[in-house]
C-alpha cells in the first residue's frame, strides 16, 4: 500500500498544477482567454487555467515575469522583456495575495541561487 501512496505522489508531483494556489479573477486583455480565468502559482510559476475544463491555457516561469502589482480590485503581471511583453491585467479582491505569493516565490529563488554561489566559492 505505501508503494502506491509514494508511486501517486511522484506521479503527481509532476502535474504543472501540483503544489497550486488558485485564485479566480475577471482578465480584461487576453482576447484568447475566457473573461474568467484561474490563476494558479506554486513553486514553478505561473499558470493560466480554463475555469471551467481546468485545461492549463499558459504556463510563465518566475524568470518570464517581468512586473507585477496590486491593489484593493486588481492585479496586473507583465510577462516577457522589453522586446516583447505581454499584459495581464485582471480583476481580483485577492491581487495583494498573489503578489505576496509571486513575491515569496521570486525572493525564495533568488536567496537559495545566491546561498549555493557562495558554497560554490568555498567548494572551488
């Protein structure tokens, strides 16, 4: 029985959407996406999910975002680089809960990169 509790665990840990928080938001420019969507965020990054199918629409990295904000009805993510970036911008009672999430996320990567550089100085 533990085999297969540990077997379904390594199999979903693969999921995009495993380890998700969701929230749903009202998108105002996507024209492809519904004007309801989900948003999930967990360890990878970003996922755009069909609020009704669940089917995962977009997929950003932490290193393809470029901007985020909030405020009491809103959140915006900027996705790309100056050459091409894309807006998202959404209607939300929870933008401050995303940004705070994206943010834990981005400060998490870049402390645990930062940590391993240095023990790579000691180790060379």
């Amino acid at each position: 029985m533990e085999q297969a509790k540990l077997r379904f665990l390594k199999i979903i840990y693969e999921w995009p959407t495993f380890g998700s928080t969701f929230f749903e938001v009202k998108q105002t420019t996507e024209p492809t996406y519904p004007d309801i969507i989900l948003i999930g965020i967990n360890k990878q990054g970003v996922n755009i999910l069909h609020p009704q199918t669940k089917d995962v629409l977009a997929t950003h990295e932490f290193s393809e975002l470029s901007n985020w904000s909030s405020g009491n009805t809103y959140f915006h993510l900027t996705i790309g680089n100056i050459m091409r970036k894309t807006k998202l911008l959404c209607e939300t009672s929870q933008g401050y809960k995303m940004d705070d999430l994206i943010t834990s996320y981005t400060d998490y990567i870049r402390n645990s990169t930062m940590k391993e550089k240095e023990r790579e100085k000691f180790i060379l």
